[in-house]
C-alpha cells in the first residue's frame, strides 16, 4: 500500500535537492537486519527484498597462500546488498507530487528574529523559511558546518566502487566474498543471479583526484592494483559496468565531535551522513541513515502542533522538544558506530604498530560481539 512517511504521520515536508535529479551517488548499499527493519516500518522493505539476494555465507580469503576462513555472515540475520538507485526510486515514488525541488542548493541558514524560524537562502537567491530544517546534505553538510560539527578527516585508503553484469548467471551464488593481498582488499556481493557489486579499497595516491574524474582511468587504475589476484576476479572487474565506477575518499567524522556538539540548534538539526560520516568498515552507513529517518519521524509526529494552529512560541517549543528527543535517541547509537567503525579503521590504515595494537585491545573490550551493531531495532514509526 503506496503510503508515505508525512500522510501516515500527519508532516508536510519538501525535499530540497541540489542536483537537477535524482542521483544516487556510489553504486549499492548493502543493508543489515537493523536496516530491514527501518525499511519494514517506512513501508518499503518488501518491495526492496524483490530486488536483490539474500546474502547467506561469507568467505575471507588470503591471496598470496589461498587460506580461507568464514565470515560470520550466516550468525547476522537478514543481509542484502541494494542497488542504490532501486532504494531511491521506492522511497521517492511513495512521496507525493511536488515534495522533491531540484536544482535547489541550499548555500546558508539563518534564524528569524521573530519568529525564531530557520530561513534558507538558496543559491539562485531564493529565501525559504521553514518550521524545522533537517540536514541531509552528506559528508560535507552546509547544515553541520552551521551546527558546529567539524569537518569530516581522510583515512589514506581510497575504495573504487562498481557493478559486474553477468548475462549468463554469475558463479558465486549467495556469498559475500572477500579478497585481501597486501594492501589491497576486493569484496563483492552478488545482487541477483546475475548482477554483483564489488569494491576495492587501497591506499591512496597522487593521480587519485585525477582518476576519480574519468571512468575508464578508474577501471585501468584498479586493473593495475589488483594484479597478482585471482584470474576470475580480475576479468569481473575488467568486464565492469563502467558507468557504475565511482572512486573515493574514505572520509569520518571523529566520534568524539559528536558527543561534543550540540546536535540542535532552534529547530535545525542533521540526519545521515551530515550528522554521523563513517567509513564502511561495518557497512552501517546507509542502515544508520534509515533508523534517523524513522526515530526522526516518530519524534515529529509526537508534537500534535506540528498540525494544528495554536500559539506560535508554543509550537517553537514543542518542535524543539521533539528535535532533542531524536538527537537524544541517535547520538550514542551512531557514536558506538562511528567508534567501532574508526577503530578499525585506524588499526587497518596505521602502520605504527603501537597504535594498531591499541586499536586491536579497544576492539576487543568494547566490541567483543562483531555483530551487535545489526542487533539495533530503531522502534516503530
């Protein structure tokens, strides 16, 4: 039943894009049983789960002397890679007519004077005001930056990012794969029976900022740092879609920032990657963002004046109150996420023996249950 998030919640909202369409930046996004169930409550999920494999066993496998040992994929629960534009469509085809603007970049916020109300100011020099404002805007957020979060650091990996259609049907079934030689890891998973995402991550290098902008650089770049893998892996990424090629950054938001910094201001706040930019090392990015959608939601639409017409300064109030209510119930889960997914990501991008076994002992007395993370339910809508 095509019903979405506002009509059942009673919210009218609109969407501000700030690119002339709907784009889905990187190729898939892999969702984790804690991400199924924000998808179950925003009423989408069963038309996802028709778009992609579940994921059933995982593989680590040591190039150099072909050791393999098991991923504890099948001990998580329901895992499922998407593709990130079947995600897009479902959630933007369930909005009403009218709630998506393109082409509409938001380049600074204010608040009214009085009526304490954000006004954005959009870069074709439009003014908007809005009773509440929430940042979605990634890794580089206009909308953080005024919150006070610091900008987003730089591991020194990169990862490259795509797609592999196999007419005929692929040989790997319904497991997640993963390939490690020096420096360089390959992880695919298959989306169906015969299209398979993969990615590479390895360290970064002068020409990256070069590559990333041409394709076929980014294919030939990859073809060069996987040499010395197995034949079958290396002609998967040859035989890459390569539109789907994206290389980038591996960029963070220190978790400490975010037990430091105010997450509201009047009633603007942050959701996504603009308020909790992690590397992918738990894969928990996208599932993060979905459980912000519906704590989010729940939180509004518990502030009856969000739709009736009563005093202005009450409403003010009762909007903030519900903002704190969110930021209260997302700040230590994505502040767990963030530390987990740093520390590993410290204790793969070091080369300080030191600090890598640092990392390792924190890992093991704060983490010692791998999959804990997947456990989260985000609660009803």
């Amino acid at each position: 039943m095509k019903r979405n998030v506002e009509f059942r919640k009673g919210i009218v909202s609109m969407v501000l894009e700030r690119s002339e369409n709907l784009r889905a930046t990187g190729a898939a996004i892999i969702v984790q049983p804690n991400g199924w169930r924000a998808l179950d409550q925003l009423g989408i999920a069963s038309k996802l789960r028709q778009t992609a494999l579940s994921i059933q066993s995982g593989r680590y496998i040591t190039v150099k002397d072909g050791k393999q040992k098991d991923l504890p994929v099948g001990d998580v629960g329901e895992l499922r890679c998407l593709k990130r534009t079947d995600l897009l469509n479902a959630l933007a085809e369930n909005l009403p007519a009218d709630t998506v603007r393109l082409g509409c970049k938001v380049v600074s916020i204010k608040l009214d004077p009085s009526t304490s109300y954000p006004i954005l100011q959009l870069q074709d020099g439009s003014v908007l005001m809005a009773k509440v404002v929430i940042g979605c805007d990634g890794v580089n957020s206009t909308i953080a930056n005024i919150l006070g979060l610091n900008s987003t650091r730089l591991f020194s990996t990169s990862v490259i990012r795509g797609f592999t259609n196999y007419e005929t049907g692929h040989e790997f079934g319904s497991a997640f794969l993963v390939f490690s030689k020096d420096d360089v890891q390959l992880g695919l998973l298959p989306v169906t029976e015969k299209l398979v995402y993969w990615f590479v991550t390895r360290k970064q290098t002068s020409q990256d900022s070069k590559v990333s902008k041409s394709q076929t650089l980014i294919k030939e770049s990859t073809v060069e740092a996987m040499k010395g893998f197995p034949i079958h892996i290396m002609e998967m990424v040859k035989d890459s879609d390569l539109d789907s090629l994206h290389l980038t950054d591996l960029r963070f938001l220190a978790p400490w920032d975010l037990l430091g910094t105010n997450l509201r201001r009047g009633t603007v706040t942050v959701a996504g990657d603009a308020m909790h930019a992690m590397a992918p090392f738990l894969a928990q990015g996208g599932s993060a963002s979905l459980e912000d959608a519906v704590v989010l939601a729940r939180c509004l639409s518990q502030n009856q004046t969000m739709r009736v017409d009563e005093k202005q300064a009450k409403t003010m109030m009762d909007m903030e109150a519900a903002l704190d209510q969110y930021v209260k119930e997302r700040k230590m889960r994505v502040f767990w996420l963030s530390l987990e997914t740093f520390l590993i990501g410290t204790m793969l991008d070091t080369s300080t023996l030191l600090v890598k076994c640092l990392c390792i002992i924190s890992l093991m007395v704060l983490f010692r249950d791998k999959i804990a993370h997947t456990r989260y339910d985000c609660g009803r809508l």
